[in-house]
C-alpha cells in the first residue's frame, strides 16, 4: 500500500500466471483431483487446474461449496472423504473417474501441522500427523495409478514444505513426515517413469492460508519467518500457483522425482 493508502501494483516476481480458460500447450483437457480442497491451498490448486481447462474432483471431509463457487459449470466434483481411509480414498477416486470418464493429475495437498514441542508429543500425536501427511498421498496414489497407467499419461504432485530442509524445532512430527513424502515422490517416480507418469514435489514456505494463521503463523510467525527469506514477502497460495501449473503441464513429461522448493529463498535447496 502507498503512503496516501492507494493499493500498490504487486511487484513483477508476484505477477499471477494466466487464470483464463486456457487448455495446456497441445489442446489435451485432463481429469486433476485435489485432496484438501475445501480451503487454503487446495482450493486455489483446483481453482487454477480448472481455470487451466481442466476438470476437478476434489477430495475433503470439510464443505467444498467455496471452492465449487469459484469454479464455472460443471468443471468441479466435490467428493467427501477421509483421506486416511482406505475404502473412502478408492469410492472417491473410482467416484472422480466415472464421472469425468478418466484422472490424469494428482495433488496431494491434504495434510496437518500442528505446532507441537517434541516432548509433548504424544505417540497418538505422531500417529495422526503420519495418517494424514504420509498415509493419504500413498493412499490416493495408488487408488489413482490404474487410471493413470490406464491413460498412458499421469502428474503426480506432492505438496511438502520447505521445513524440510530448515528443521523447525517445533515441528519435527510434521517435518519428518513431510520428509517421508519427498522420498516417496523419489521413489515413486522411478517406478511410474516408463508409464508415462512423473511425479514431484512442491515444498512451499509458510504461506498466508486461515490454518497457518491460526497455528504457525500465529503470535509473530510469518514475521519470523518472512526474516529468513531472501524475498521479503509472506508467501500467499498465488506464489505457488505457476509452479503447479507448470508441473502438471503437458511439456514437464522430463520433470521427475524433484522437489522444486518454493519458499522465498529461506531453504536455498
């Protein structure tokens, strides 16, 4: 904001990528789903997959009518289910597919960070955090994989966070499972590559989202960690939105088993 209280243009490292209805470079519209759709990131992945031209299922136990209400037609399939259940996860997914006739991408976007000091940990603490972070995307992989091999192209995209690198001290359930998650993409992608399938991480920084507000980025946080970036700018859900998208692209089919850290320059990785 200027000093006479005029909103300012957005400096040019924040410009949005293009939120038209644009297909991907060659025309092909894909079937994305977008696990933790209902707010925070996974609402603005599918927002953009949509607006991409491609169709959305997402996949969340919280109401996703904010999400379908930015999303024109019938582009957007909300789905309820838990990511963490097994029989859920594979109705969802077969749900996603029946409707759109096939998947292509995967966002696995889901997860929780509670800021918890290690010592207060409890066992069943640990457990849930592993549930959700590091259970769901092996969950929604592989109920997903017969459809991507099936299409003979596929994006796997896990969301991770930059922690894994930095190693917050009070953090360290979440970032060990964020951690797992970068050795399942490694992984993964080996054993996909000669399907036509490529997956991939994204770590972003704490980004401006309600959940970080209340949690990590609460009493000073985004202060805290604002200082340690090159960039001097709290990450907001747009920063990470032409790195999906370019993830997901028809022209990444050579992009695999990478963790692109996007987090203003804090973890330079």
């Amino acid at each position: 904001m200027s000093e006479n209280g005029a909103l300012s243009a957005p400096p040019r490292w924040r410009t949005l990528p293009s939120m038209t209805m644009t297909p991907s470079l060659n025309g092909t519209q894909r079937v994305a789903l977008v696990t933790g759709a209902a707010g925070g990131l996974g609402r603005e992945f599918a927002i953009a997959l949509a607006a991409r031209g491609h169709r959305v299922a997402g996949l969340d136990l919280a109401d996703m009518s904010g999400t379908a209400e930015r999303i024109p037609g019938d582009r957007f399939l909300p789905v309820r289910a838990d990511v963490t259940d097994p029989d859920e996860v594979g109705a969802a997914v077969e749900e996603a597919a029946a409707r759109f006739g096939a998947l292509h991408i995967v966002v696995n976007n889901a997860g929780i960070y509670p800021p918890i000091p290690f010592e207060k940990t409890t066992l069943e603490d640990w457990r849930r955090i592993m549930r959700v972070n590091l259970d769901g995307p092996f969950l929604v992989s592989r109920a997903a994989l017969p459809h991507l091999r099936s299409a003979g192209w596929g994006r796997i995209v896990n969301i991770v966070s930059a922690v894994v690198f930095l190693g917050p001290p009070d953090l360290v359930a979440y970032t060990t499972s964020k951690a797992g998650l970068v050795g399942f993409t490694r992984a993964l992608a080996s054993a996909v590559g000669s399907d036509g399938i490529t997956v991939n991480a994204i770590a972003p920084g704490l980004t401006r989202t309600a959940t970080a507000a209340r949690t990590t980025g609460a009493d000073g946080g985004f202060d805290r960690v604002r200082a340690l970036q090159v960039v001097p700018a709290t990450e907001e859900p747009r920063d990470l939105l032409s790195t999906l998208l370019y993830v997901v692209d028809e022209g990444s089919g050579f992009l695999t088993g990478q963790t692109i850290n996007v987090d203003g320059g804090s973890a330079k990785h």
